[in-house]
C-alpha cells in the first residue's frame, strides 16, 4: 500500500530533511549579510577604538567624523614589541595609551588606558567592550567611575580601588586611588588587576620606544 502525503510529511525522515533544508537556508542568508555589512562593522570598530583613544587622552572631539580626523592628524601609532602603542603629535602635549584586556567577573574587558609624558599621572580611561553584570560591574562604564581616573596621580606606578566607600567615587587625585563600585567587588578586582598590568605593560614599551 502507497503511504499518503500526510504518511509521508509525519516520519522522520521528512522532518530531519526539511529541518537540514531551512538551516543551510538560513546560513545562506546569514553568511550573505554577514558579507554584506562586514565592511560596515570594521569600520564602526575602529571608530569605536578611536573615540575610546581621544577620550583617554581627553582629547575632545565634536563628531564621529570629527573623531576621525583629529585621531588623523594629532595622533601617531607605533607598533613597540609587537603591540600598539598611541602617541600625541607635537605640538600637542605627550600623552601616550594602550589598549589593555583581561578577564572580568563574566567576560573580556576590554579598553584604552592614557597616561601624561612623564608616567606621573593617568589622563583617563575608556572601555571598548565589557559585559559585566548590569547595575553593577556593569557600571564602570558610568561617568563618575572613569572621572575618577583624569588626572589620577600613579604611586608605585598604579593605581589602587578602594572597597567600601560611597558612590560617586573619590574626588582626590593625589592619592593614587579610586572607589571600586559598590556591590560589584569582583569586577572591581579584575579590573585593578588589569589595569596594573596595563600600566606596567605601557611603561615597558615607553622605555622600549624612547631608547
């Protein structure tokens, strides 16, 4: 006896079939616009990389275009052992930045850290990407907590988080320390830990550059 239509759509081979057809349908579509906004999505990166640069060096800027053309022309990149190294133009005062990453309480952490000429103090901070919790690690993308850091003055070459204290961080810049975000003592910590090491990092390839 012939299996109906109906017979015929219920088995399992049918299903699996169908189901094999619809996903390399969709991974067809995807892939076509993947390809299509690829170059779209580079660009809005490296705009992004760019404004986090300016904005550590509190460099100010008007628009993304603006943001562009002022990364352009008043700032150089050197590529010192193998990593970026972003440096003022003259006659602009020396400032240099170093994008840094490290592992948070959930994910990468990922931005660019600015210090003045001589080592002395941070000219600010900026994240690129992070995806801590939000409401809480996630808030060290909020104004007060990256103010905290324009003009900080670096002790033993850091800078040290305070735990405890009230929110909206600490208005000191010459005690080489900022208030870590309340409730949130794990992101706080990996972030200390990874700016450490982003600063010793910057401070190496500075030598490394100036020699």
């Amino acid at each position: 006896m012939k299996r109906s239509l109906s017979s015929l759509k219920d088995s399992k081979g049918y299903l699996v079939g169908f189901a094999v057809i619809v996903t390399f349908a969709f991974v067809l579509l995807l892939s076509f616009v993947n390809e299509l906004t690829k170059d779209r999505v580079e660009k809005n990166q490296e705009l992004f990389l760019i404004r986090a640069v300016l904005e550590s060096m509190r460099i100010p800027y008007r628009n993304d275009q603006d943001a562009l053309m002022t990364f352009q022309t008043r700032i150089t990149v050197e590529e010192i052992q193998g990593q970026q190294v972003f440096i003022t133009n003259p006659p602009e005062e020396r400032k240099y930045a170093i994008l840094f990453s490290g592992n948070g309480l959930w994910s990468i952490i990922q931005g660019v850290l600015g210090v003045d000429a001589k080592f002395e103090r941070v000219t600010g901070l900026s994240f690129v990407e992070q995806n801590e919790t939000p409401g809480l690690g996630g808030r060290i993308e909020e104004s007060w907590f990256k103010a905290q850091f324009q003009g900080e003055k670096l002790i033993d070459r850091t800078i040290a988080f305070r735990t405890g204290q009230a929110d909206p961080g600490d208005p000191d810049k010459e005690n080489g320390s900022v208030d870590a975000v309340t409730g949130a003592t794990s992101t706080s910590k990996s972030l200390e830990t990874i700016l450490k090491n982003a600063l010793i990092d910057l401070e190496e390839r500075i030598r490394e550059g100036n020699r």
